[in-house]
C-alpha cells in the first residue's frame, strides 16, 4: 500500500501525512532556530489558518478517539503479531508508505528522519538519543494494516478524563462518545491524581504503537521521547499535571528537549542515506537485534 498518491478522502481527509506536522509547527514556531535557514515566526491564531481538511481531520480524530476506541486498537496491535522486520527494513518501508511531498521543500520521509537524528547528533546529544530521532515516528507504519489518518499521526491526549480545553479544536470533542459518560469528564475519570503517566490511556496512533515496539531496547528517557512526543498538551501546554508523577515531571525534560528537533529540523539540505546507512545500522545494531516484532 503506498500512501504517496493517496487522494483525501472523508476517512483520510488530508492530502498526507505531513500535513498534520506542518500545522503543528506552524502552532508551535521555532523558538531558537535550530536551522538557521528559518526565521523566527510569531505565533499564528490555527483556528483561522488551519486549512479545512486539517479542521477535518481533527474533527474525526476528537470525535472517534474514545476509551473503547483506545482499548479496542491495544488489543489489536500490542501483541506485536503483525510481522517481524529489523529497524532499517522499518525505516525503508516507511519511506514507500508516507507521502514525501511538502508544501516547500521535497525531501524522501527518510530524509526527513535523517535530518532530525542528525541534528540531534550534531549538538552531541548521547548516541541513544540520536537513534531516537531516526526512528521516533516509525509507527506510522500502521498505514500499512489500513489505519486511517486519524489513529496514526495527531496531537495525543489521555481517554478516560475530562479532555482539557487546552488540546486543539476542543469543541470537536462534542460528539465523543465519552462526553455523554459523567463518569469520564470529570478531572480525574477513571484514574487517581498522581497515578503516573504509565497507567493512563493515551489516544491511539504512532506514538504509543512504536514505543511498544521499542520498549524493550531503548533507555527510558528515549522510551518517554518516543511515546510523548506528541503529548502536546502536556509538554507544550503544561497540561494532565495531576496525572504525572515526579518521576514523569523529571523524564518530560528529555521530551522537552527533543521536542524541537523533530519540529525544527527540516530543511533543504539533504542528508544522503547512501552516506549515512552504514552508521545508522551499526547504531541500530547496538541496541536492536536484526529482527524485531511489529
């Protein structure tokens, strides 16, 4: 299944998946340049220039994205039963499953990864931390079993509380199903005040997906970049305090710290895969085995 010539459609309503990035950065402007070819913008008002099948695609994600929704997909995927494939093997299927155009520069998406693990490389992050950002958004492999566009890529959120009013396009939230259920739009829902991020359901998509996958090989504050990267009302927003523990609060500084570099990374230099392949796989090679579960 390729997703490069995909048309938009009333389940998939945007044109590809970068899309969703573009508006998040554009929510979100570079704060420190970390590519010195992009200037400082000022924050811009989404609601009047989100295009309108972004709208709609937050509309289905708010709508659809319930607790049964999440429990029901963590059944489906979390046994990691669908095949077996190493990490390169991922990040060169992805690369045929995502759509690489872009409304101003047109890189492969694994260009794009590329870019982001070698920014973080350059700034001599740990070699961890590098591997992160090649492969924090290899869950959007879930295109490939036919997930739609709204239970793969979008901000997360926690289900199973009130959603706060912080999370983009609050209003789409009207017609959860979990807005008719009192017991689960009060602050707390199901869970405790304090009960750590672990035991919270978070909305489904390549996030929570991947940091199964990976959950067994990395070092937590990578697993924590992986599976928050998109918990945007949390580390953006500082938003779902209450639900974290201290031990949540201090690994969120590393999820803060990658934040930038998987928005701000892009640019028009491209970073040749040929040339960089054979680090990248000792790297892999010195934290996965050749075969891993999907």
């Amino acid at each position: 299944m390729s997703l490069t010539n995909q048309p938009a459609n009333a389940g998939n309503p945007l044109n590809n998946l970068e899309e969703w990035d573009d508006f998040v950065e554009s929510r979100y402007p570079d704060p420190e340049s970390i590519n010195a070819q992009k200037k400082k913008e000022e924050f811009r008002d989404y609601r009047n220039t989100a295009r309108e099948c972004v709208k709609e695609f937050y509309r289905l994600n708010h709508l659809n994205q319930s607790l049964e929704f999440v429990k029901e997909k963590q059944k489906q995927f979390l046994g990691l039963n669908r095949m077996e494939m190493g990490i390169w093997e991922a990040v060169e299927l992805l690369n045929t499953l995502v759509d690489d155009s872009d409304p101003d520069i047109e890189l492969s998406q694994l260009e794009h990864l590329l870019q982001t693990s070698e920014a973080i490389r350059r700034d001599g992050h740990p070699d961890w931390m590098v591997l992160t950002g090649l492969i924090h958004d290899l869950g959007k492999i879930l295109c490939l079993w036919g997930e739609p566009q709204w239970a793969v890529v979008g901000d997360t959120f926690p289900v199973g509380c009130a959603f706060s009013d912080k999370i983009v396009f609050p209003e789409f939230f009207d017609d959860n199903p979990d807005k008719q259920s009192p017991g689960l739009q009060t602050k707390l829902g199901i869970y405790e005040e304090g009960c750590g991020l672990d035991a919270v359901n978070m909305s489904w998509g390549h996030d929570e997906y991947m940091y199964h996958v990976a959950k067994d090989y990395l070092p937590e504050p990578a697993l924590y970049m992986i599976r928050y990267h998109s918990f945007y009302p949390a580390h953006r927003e500082g938003e779902y305090d209450y639900l974290m523990t201290d031990h949540d609060r201090e690994m969120f500084k590393w999820v803060k710290l990658f934040n930038p570099y998987d928005l701000y990374s892009k640019s028009p230099d491209q970073p040749d895969p040929n040339d960089l392949k054979a680090y990248y796989q000792e790297l892999i090679a010195k934290y996965f085995p050749e075969k891993i579960r999907w």
